[in-house]
C-alpha cells in the first residue's frame, strides 16, 4: 500500500464523485490503485502520458507510477496507446475508457436490482390476489407494464379492480390499464377520483329512472283498459 498516495487522497484535494465512491468495492482493486484511477480520471481521457509529471504532482516514484499504469492496464482499466498529434509527433496517451464501460455496467447491474427489487411486490401482490404462481410469461408482461410508465400502485389498483369484478387475468387487466391511461390517470389518487364520478353517474342515472316511475299516471292507465 503506497502511504504517499493515501495522504494524497486524506489530504481532499482529489475530487471523487460519491457515486464511484460508494461502488468501490465493486471496481475490485486496491486502494492505492483506486486512488491512482482517480487521480487519471480527475485528468480526463487520452492526456499525455507523462510519467515524470504524474509522479512529481502525487509525489511517488517513476518506478511507481509505471507499475500502477501496469497493474491497471492489467486488470483493464487504463490502456496506453500512440497516437500522432497535429504536428505528426507520435506521442503516448492515457485511455481510461476501459475505466467508464467498468462504470457502466455497474450502474446498468444497481438498476437493474433496483427495478427487480421494486417490482417483487407486484408479483407476490398478484400472485396472492390470484391464488397461484404467475407463469413466466405473466412475469415478462407485469415487466413490460413496469417499463412502459405504468407505476407499482397503479398496476396494483388495475389487480384490484380486475379481482372485484371476478376476473383474473393478464389481458383484462391490461385493457384497465390501458384505458386508464387513455384517461390521464397515473396513481391510486387518480383511480378513486375516476371511480366516484362512475358511482355519481350511476346514482343520477338511477334518480332518473325513479323519477320517471314516480311521475307515471297508473290510474289513467287503468281507465283506458
């Protein structure tokens, strides 16, 4: 472990985004050469290999600094490459694109896992109201809703109102979703708002009817027969 660098990265003058920070474990490399990437990141990409600058600014050895860009190099994190410049001078560069596809793919797994752990919920809600295992098939379409802008509750409130009127499956509660949307409604808030105007238009419609019976003359009726 080099001490140099350590104090270097103590010190706080090596600005660390908290996002790699907080995923360095998952980079799987030592500490030293985490601070050394970083000190290339804060450089940006394709700077010009120097390896007696690099070592005077973090105060480390040329021996040192050649054996961090092969460790690095390595376990594919940086990659040193010559390219002419525009004077036509060849001149060695730090890549460290190898360093931002790493980076990449552990965002794209912590989205992932986050999605799979929101989504669980919805699956178990269903299986539950449905008494039974969802089929893979199932699984791939309650996905395909999650992706598609519907939301956790929404789906859960689509379930709810399909079982209520004694029907459990996938196609139903699609068709609710679908028209739900066409609605503008994207949350429970929604959903309850648009079930009380249904249940005021049926109450007005039923006022209506009665009215209608109310007002009829029976005896008139009778006196025509």
């Amino acid at each position: 472990m080099d001490k140099k660098l350590i104090e270097l990265y103590k010190s706080g003058n090596m600005t660390i985004p908290l996002y790699i920070l907080k995923n360095r474990d998952k980079l799987k490399i030592e500490l030293d050469e985490f601070i050394f990437l970083m000190y290339l990141y804060n450089k940006g990409n394709d700077i010009i290999f120097n390896p007696g600058e690099i070592g005077n600014e973090l105060g480390i050895s040329l021996e040192k600094v050649m054996e961090y860009i092969s460790r690095l190099s390595d376990k594919k994190y940086v990659k040193v490459k010559s390219i002419k410049n525009d004077k036509d001078i060849i001149e060695d560069r730090i890549n460290i694109d190898y360093f931002y596809q790493k980076l990449s793919l552990i965002m794209v797994g912590d989205a992932v896992e986050q999605n799979n752990s929101s989504s669980s919920s919805v699956f178990s809600f269903i299986e539950k109201e449905f008494g039974r295992t969802l089929s893979p098939m199932e699984v791939e379409i309650i996905k395909s809703w999650l992706q598609n802008s519907y939301t956790e509750e929404l789906v859960k409130e689509a379930v709810k109102e399909a079982v209520f009127n004694g029907v459990n499956n996938l196609r139903y509660i699609d068709k609710i979703l679908f028209e739900w949307q066409k609605k503008g409604i994207k949350d429970k808030a929604g959903v309850e708002k648009n079930r009380e105007a249904f249940r005021k238009k049926n109450r007005e419609e039923s006022s209506e009817v009665e009215e209608e019976i109310f007002d009829y003359n029976w005896f008139e009726d009778d006196e025509d027969e």
